[in-house]
C-alpha cells in the first residue's frame, strides 16, 4: 500500500515537474535547472521512503540509490543549458550518472533472476538492433558516439531484465518496475533519436513519461 503522504510528494513532484517544463520551454534555463533537481528529488524521496520500510532488502536499497543517480543525471543535463560552453562534459556527466542509475536497477533485478544468460543477452540483442537503426543520430563527436552506445547497451539491459524478472515474478512490484523501465527506456531514445520534426511535443512527451517512469520504479518499492 502506498501512503498517502508518498502521493503528496509525487503530486508536487508532477507539479515541479511540469514547472520544469514550462521553464525550459521559456529558455529560462536557470530556473529550469532548479525545478528539475526538485522534480527529481520527489521520485528520491518516494524510493527512499520505500527502502526504509525494508532495510534489510540490499536489492530496494538499490534502487534507491539507481533514483539518487537518476536525480544526480537531470541536475548535470540541465545545467548543460545554463554553462554552454561545458555542454559536453555536462551532457557525458549527467549520462554516465544514468549509466550508473541503470546498472543500480540490473544490479537489484539480478538477485531475483537467477540466470542472467537470456536477460543480458537479448538485452545486447535489442541495443545492437537499436544502435543499426539510430546510432548515425548520435551526433559526430567520437566520445558522444561510444558513450551513447554504451549507453544504450545498459539501458537495454535494464530493460530486458526487468522483462524478464516479470515474466518470472509476476506481480505489482515486478509490473510497475518493468512499466516504469520501459517508460523510461522509450524517453532516452526519444531523447537519442534528436527527431527534426514535432520538436516541442517530443520533449514534452521525452520528459513527461521519463518522470511516471520513475515514479513508478520508485512505488514498485512499496510492494
């Protein structure tokens, strides 16, 4: 059962969110940052109100703190637009702090798979297909080509194990972990794919699913 005072801080952590949004798309950027990192501290709070209903589970422990990484990742992704000429080192700081959020989510997922042949393997399968079909969209810099790739490697992977720890654990903590994982994975490569078209409705959509996302991986705590 989730409590009522987690829906108060997800309610304002959608309404930071939206925030966030309207900042952003005003070009304030500064403010924007701000609303972001409060945003993303609302889902934090909800993972780690859930961790510490059960302390001794190391696997909500985890992700926890992959919610922490992803807070972490959004801070470093919106100050890119405020310090312009660090866009870069921002931009690969704040998605090696994803990366790190989602080996965080594996790492979790992992305790309750067993064998990790099938996830990991057609987790690679799907971001080799990925990769064919948006990997000339990731821009000319080499370092942002490996990195992304990588990326979209981990991301797979998280993905896939949290298709497969459902399969295999059917349930409302495995079926909101693997909702909020696949919400999240369609919003990086929303994000990755840089679409020339709809521009503003993208990023909306990029940045509105990306936070149910992990908002639900964090309820999936409460279960």
């Amino acid at each position: 059962m989730i409590p009522v005072s987690v829906l108060l801080i997800s309610l304002a952590g959608m309404g930071l969110q939206s925030g966030f949004i309207f900042a952003d798309w005003r070009r304030k950027y500064k403010p924007a940052a701000l609303l972001k990192g409060l945003s993303a501290a609302a889902f934090v709070a909800v993972g780690f109100i859930g961790w510490l209903g059960k302390p001794e589970d190391q696997a909500a422990l985890q992700v926890a703190l992959g919610l922490a990484a992803g807070l972490t990742g959004d801070v470093f992704l919106a100050l890119r637009r405020v310090y312009t000429k660090a866009a870069v080192p921002l931009y690969l700081t704040g998605m090696m702090a994803f990366l790190a959020g989602h080996l965080m989510y594996f790492g979790a997922l992992s305790k309750t798979l067993g064998s990790l042949w099938l996830p990991i393997g057609t987790g690679i399968a799907f971001a080799i297909t990925m990769l064919i079909f948006i990997g000339k969209r990731f821009g000319t810099q080499k370092i942002l080509k490996y990195a992304s790739a990588i990326y979209v490697t981990v991301l797979s992977m998280m993905l896939s194990s949290a298709v497969w720890n459902f399969a295999r654990n059917p349930g409302w903590k495995a079926l909101l972990f693997v909702i909020g994982a696949a919400l999240f994975a369609a919003s990086d490569f929303m994000m990755l794919l840089k679409p020339r078209k709809h521009v503003l409705a993208t990023r909306v959509t990029h940045l509105v699913i990306y936070f149910i996302g992990q908002l639900l991986i964090a309820y999936s705590l409460f279960f």
